[in-house]
C-alpha cells in the first residue's frame, strides 16, 4: 500500500492535493501527518527523513519516493486509468489547467495562504490579485461550460479538480469576488466527504505556527478563527 506524507492540514495546500484525490477516488494508502517544525526551514531538514526534496508532500510506494504533488499525480495516474478525464480533449485541458495552478497564480498563493479555519477580510485587492482571481474564474467557467461538469473536466472528480481544491478552501477563508458558478463549484468541492473530512480534522489540529499564521493575515483582518483549540 502507498504511504503518503503529509504536514499540517490547516495549512499544507499542497498536501491536500494528493491526498483528496487518493481519497476521492478511493486510491487505499497510509496517511503520515509531519507536521512543520518552526517554518519552512526548519521543517526542511525534518522531512527530509522521508522526502528527497525535503517537502511535502511525498509519496513512498516501497523503496520508491515521489516527490512534488503533480509528479505523484501522475506516478498514480500510470497505475489508476480514472486520474485524468478519459475524453483526450478533456484530458489535455485538465493537464493544462492543472499545470497552470501548479506553475501559476503566484499572488493568489502570496495574498491568501492557505489557512483552512480562519476568516479573513482582505484590505482590498492588489492588481496582481485581482489578475489571478479574474483567471481562476474564467478558467473555471471554461470548463464548467465546456465539459458540462459538475466538475471542471466533466462529470467525474479527476486530478484537476484535486489541484484546485486548496483554491476552494482559501476561497472560503478570505471571501474572494467569484462568479456564480464559480462560488457553484468552490460549494461543491467543499461539501464532499473527503474535503469535509479535511476540514475537520484541520479544525481539530492543535498546532499553531507563527509564520504561516502572519502570512495568513498580512494583507488582511481576522474576523473570526473557528479551530476547535
């Protein structure tokens, strides 16, 4: 069976990647929470027990190690024919869009960190913030439209929708400006089971680290925290 690293659920967007796919498609692996040591930096070291590149997430399929989530995504993909859409039009877009949210949408990352139990109001919208969500939106709509979804590449969860799933959550934490069938589709990534069950155990997490706390609200207010300690 596939062990997968992984570190905070409240804060790890690339974790989740991985990890909600494996889960929504039913993929059985053994799930180990390392969470982050003082930062980026300190963390690095630690990991670096179990990952190569001393991130996460890393996946260990016996003596192998893959590591980065779009690597792992495909590593699973050769091996799991439902990873990517089976339409080859669908497919192509689904590994675009996928690769656009792996390479891109730099201030999106930097403005609104991943911080699955906190509300933020952001102190408006930088240019470069407002370039990433006016895309985020339209590729969204792309796809909804294109495919019929309910899903970006059609009706089926695949690895596309695992890449943007963070998206949804910061989506919730920080109330981005979304079109209606873009907040549709954040909605539905949030209700199913797998990203219910990651969001509690994400509230449930006793760990605070200071870094990405700071990230967390450096362009914006907290108005409430919702972790359970």
């Amino acid at each position: 069976m596939f062990d997968l690293y992984i570190a905070n659920k409240n804060y790890s967007s690339w974790s989740l990647r991985p990890w909600m796919l494996m889960k929504a498609l039913e993929i059985p692996f053994n799930e180990h929470l390392m969470p982050f040591e003082g930062g980026f930096g300190a963390s690095h070291e630690a990991f670096r027990r179990f990952s190569p590149s001393g991130l996460v997430p890393c996946l260990v399929d016996g003596e192998l190690a893959v590591w980065d989530s779009l690597a792992i995504v495909e590593y699973l993909a050769e091996q799991n024919t439902n990873v990517w859409p089976a339409d080859k039009v669908a497919r192509a877009w689904a590994r675009s869009a996928a690769a656009e949210m792996h390479s891109g949408f730099g201030a999106l990352r930097d403005e609104c960190s991943m911080n699955c139990g906190v509300r933020v109001e952001l102190n408006g919208l930088s240019d470069k913030l407002k370039a990433d969500v006016y895309r985020l939106d339209a590729l969204w709509q792309q796809g909804l439209e294109r495919f019929g979804g309910p899903f970006l590449a059609g009706k089926h969860f695949s690895a596309v929708d695992a890449f943007y799933a963070p998206v949804a959550f910061r989506a919730q934490t920080f109330n981005l400006p979304l079109s209606a069938p873009s907040q549709a589709y954040v909605e539905r990534l949030l209700a199913l089971p797998a990203m219910q069950a990651w969001y509690q155990a994400a509230l449930e997490e006793p760990w605070r680290e200071p870094m990405h706390e700071a990230e967390t609200l450096k362009n914006g207010t907290l108005k409430a925290d919702l972790r359970l300690s």
